[in-house]
C-alpha cells in the first residue's frame, strides 16, 4: 500500500481533517492533500517521521517497508 492510501486510511480512521493533521506536523493543509492525492514524489523523511509519530505508527508500516527484503 502506498504512504499516500496510508496516510489517507489513518486519518479518516482517526476523523481529522487535513488541517488538523496539517497544524499537527507542521505544514500546509494544502502539502497533506498533495500526499494523500500521491502528487508529492518524495515527502522528506523528517515530514514522514512526523506523520509517523502523529499517527502513532512506525515508520515502517507507513512507507511500506517489508523489513524482509533481502536488500533490508
């Protein structure tokens, strides 16, 4: 699953609004729409972290990362 359906999922499952998780990491509502719409190509990982920590996930399980992999 991409970060963008990820991202999506959590908040909706969480009820917030883009602004709420927009103020909440400290960026625009505008940037959180683009990355739920998958038309930011490449968030920074400090952006990610803190989506991560806002959500309560793991890195991990937000870019989809199959800790597996061999080139893990």
């Amino acid at each position: 699953m991409e970060l963008s359906l990820r991202i999506n999922g959590l908040r909706l499952e969480r009820e917030e609004s883009l602004q709420d998780v927009a103020s909440s990491v400290g960026v625009s509502k505008a940037h959180i729409w683009e990355i739920e719409k998958g038309r930011t190509d490449n968030p920074s990982m400090g952006l990610v972290k803190r989506l991560a920590d806002h959500f309560n996930v793991s890195l991990s399980y937000l870019v989809s990362e199959d800790i597996e992999a061999p080139d893990a």
